[in-house]
C-alpha cells in the first residue's frame, strides 16, 4: 500500500517527504488551509492559513514582483526564487517554468530574510512537476 501511495505522490508532482496537498502548479503541506480563491482573469490568487499565519499566492504569468529586483533565495526545492521585505511584509517570487503558468508569487508575514515565517511557507511549498 505505501509503494502505491508513494507512486501517486510521484506521478502528482509532489514530493513524498511531507504530506502534500496539490493543486495544478504547485503543492502545499497537508496542514494548510485555503481559505480564500479568485480567479479574476488569467491568473488565481489564494489566501492561505499555515501555523498561524495568513499567506497570498499568486499563480499565473505576470507577478507584480518585477523578476530581477530581489535577494536570491535558495529553498529546498530547488526552485529559482527572489525574496524582498520591508521589516513586517514580505514577497517571494518563484519561477515555475516557461509553460503557463510561470510564477508563484507569495506574500506573507516576514521581519527579516533570518527571521521570516514566509520563508519557512515557501520552503514547503513544492513546485509539481508539469509536461
């Protein structure tokens, strides 16, 4: 039974190291909680609940957060991201591909690039896998 729910996650696009939920782009820990969706035109906007914080994401193809004018951030899933705060807020852009949809852009609570509950949001969401 675990070699086929491990081949699931696999074929999903998710990693098989922490429960997962995922969606068409991207996957969020079992523990997050989507609390709000729109999708205005081209893109979905969500509001998600995780350990006691409230974080935005953006999935589409043209993020506010201009490519280029951010801090790298390495996370664990490999993915190509910049971070910026201001001390209270932050943004977390990463780059999904060149197929639509390109970007996740994340906003979240964030004091510093050290100390920041964002991070540690973007550092569990995983990037799926997509032809």
């Amino acid at each position: 039974m675990r070699a086929v729910l491990l081949s699931l996650l696999l074929l999903s696009g998710c990693s098989a190291e922490e429960p997962q939920s995922c969606l068409d782009a991207f996957c969020l820990p079992t523990d997050a909680e989507i609390v709000g969706h729109q999708q205005p035109a081209d893109f979905d906007l969500y509001q998600v609940e995780w350990q006691d914080a409230r974080f935005g994401i953006y999935v589409g193809d043209f993020p506010d957060f201009a490519v280029g004018t951010g801090e790298k951030l390495a996370l664990v899933s490999g993915a190509n991201a910049e971070i910026k705060t201001d001390g209270l807020q932050g943004e977390v852009l990463m780059q999904l591909g060149e197929q639509s949809p390109q970007y996740l852009h994340l906003t979240g609570p964030c004091e510093a690039k050290e100390r920041c509950a964002l991070v540690v949001f973007a550092s569990a969401v995983e990037t799926a896998e997509r032809e």
